[in-house]
C-alpha cells in the first residue's frame, strides 16, 4: 500500500535575509559586549599588567570587603528607591493623564499630549542644567516663585541636601519621561473597542466607573509592560545624576546609583584608579538584577494575567 507524498514545506529564505542583518548588529553591539563583561568580570590585575583568573571572588569582594561593599549597597539602596519614585509618582500619573486625554469630551487633546511629551525627546544634558538653574538658591526662579505664591518659606536648597537629593532628581526623571506611559497607556485605552464602552454604558457604568470596572482591567497588559520598561530604565539610569550631580553623585554620595558607581568604578574618578574588573563586576551584578526583574514579570505575572483578544 502506498504511503501518501508528504510535501515539505518551503524554507521562507526571504525571513532570514531581513532578519539577519538586525540579528548581526543587535551581536555585535549587544550579545559580545555582554559575554565579554561577564568574561572580564572573572579576572583580576596580576603582576606586569596580566589577568589572573580568580573565579568570582570579584564578587565576593563587591559585596564583603568594606571598601566596596559599603558604595554597593549604598548604591544598590538608592537606585531602589529612585526606582520606587517613578512607580508611585510617574506611571499613576501617566495612567491618569491617559485616561483625561483620552475623553472625546476634551478639547485641544493633540496639543497637551505633545506638550506632556516634549520633555522625553530632550536630551539630558539640557534637562539637567535647566533644572539646576531653576532650584538653585542663589540664581533659580523657583524661590521667586514660591514667594509670589506665599510659600517662600518651604523653599530649601534640595539638590544640595543628603536628605532629598536623590528623591529630587527621580522627580526631575518623572518630569521628563511622564510622556511614555502616557502615551503607552493612551494607545491602549483607544484600542478598547466601541462596542465594549457602549455595552458599559447599556448598563449604567459611565464616567470614572466606567474606568475602574472596565477600562482599567483591560490595559492591566500594557501597564504590566510599562512597570518593566520603568524598572529596566532605572536600573540603567546614569546620566541624569551625572549631569547635575557629577561623578560623585554628591552630596557625600547621596545621589550615587549603580550607573555612576559603575563609571567610577570602571573608568576612575579623580583621585579613584579605573579598575575595569571590578567595574566588570558591577555590570554583571546590574544585569542579574535587571534579568531578575524581567523574569520574575514574564513568568510570575504575565502568564497568569487574563489578556482579552477583540
């Protein structure tokens, strides 16, 4: 009895030959440079400027010895809490910007999402130095203002303060990049098909209930992905604190992060040698936390959120 023909099916060359060129950069720039950090990260300097390998005792070093473990920790602590700022400050009020502009009531709507966006195209260097001369005590207009408004006395020096330093700049951060979730959270309200809103509305749930009970639960997806695009970016963050507060994240390393430890660390500072080992093991620790973060979401929240398909 003859076997029916099995037809194979067409290798779809044409999908190589448009991905391989993205595939060979993203390797290039991306996939060797981090293999060869994880490398370097298990050498240390020997005598006559050789690598001795030492396994990880680079990070055993990191985070026990004094001399380090003190700036790490110190470090780990405040990108945690910038980190925190812009969870409790910028997504609630992107997600609250997005649902008013998204009204069809709301005129000019273009117009505010294009101003609330403009902040996140600027570049760091022009944010951070307009941000130092508006708080400024000797020079700022934030004094003025403040004054003209008869809250003068709540003005203080906050960029120069150990206490408030670091909560300052992720508000500065939130400032500039409000305009992502907004935009992010905006998108996907305007994906909710009309028919879902009418339904809503067919049963007496309008306005900020409408919301709460129907909206809300519909972009839960989109702002799960926003949460971790936040928690990525902050642990990535650096030039913000190197622009206005400088390599030593002053006051008295206050502001200091795992970005700017890591360049101290790397490259040297001032008086600091660069040590490019230890600098290595810094961005190894920063990557196991951010692939930590990105696999608790993936495989703890989203395969257990309900997506809905229209």
């Amino acid at each position: 009895m003859l076997r029916p023909r099995t037809t194979r099916r067409p290798i779809r060359w044409h999908i190589v030959v448009f991905l391989a060129p993205a595939v060979l950069i993203y390797t290039a720039i991306m996939i060797i440079p981090l293999f060869g950090t994880l490398n370097l990260s298990l050498f240390t300097r020997g005598e006559g400027n050789t690598r001795e390998f030492v396994g990880l005792a680079n990070f055993v070093t990191l985070f026990t010895d004094p001399r380090w473990s003190s700036a790490f920790w110190n470090a780990t602590w405040n990108n945690l809490w910038f980190f925190i700022v812009h969870m409790l400050v910028q997504n609630p009020i992107g997600i609250a910007l997005a649902a008013i502009l998204s009204s069809p009531r709301l005129r000019f709507a273009a117009f505010y999402r294009s101003a609330i966006f403009i902040p996140a195209i600027l570049s760091f260097v022009i944010v951070g130095f307009v941000w130092r001369l508006i708080l400024s005590p000797l020079w700022g207009v934030a004094p003025n203002m403040m004054d003209a408004i008869g809250i003068g006395d709540w003005f203080s020096p906050w960029l120069g303060q150990e206490s408030s330093a670091l909560t300052t700049l992720a508000l500065i951060s939130v400032w500039q990049f409000v305009g992502i979730p907004m935009m992010l959270i905006y998108a996907a309200l305007l994906s909710i098909p009309d028919e879902v809103l009418e339904a809503a509305e067919m049963d007496g749930i309008t306005g900020a209930s409408q919301f709460w009970k129907i909206k809300l639960p519909l972009i839960l997806p989109t702002i799960g992905i926003v949460s971790i695009l936040t928690f990525v970016g902050n642990f990535n963050a650096f030039d913000l604190i190197y622009v206005v507060q400088g390599a030593l994240a002053g006051p008295n390393y206050s502001t200091d992060i795992l970005g700017s430890l890591l360049f101290r660390t790397f490259f040297g500072f001032q008086l600091q040698l660069g040590d490019p080992h230890m600098g290595a093991t810094v961005a190894t620790v920063m990557f196991f936390i951010i692939l930590a973060g990105v696999s608790l979401y993936l495989f703890g929240i989203q395969t257990r959120m309900r997506r809905y398909q229209f």
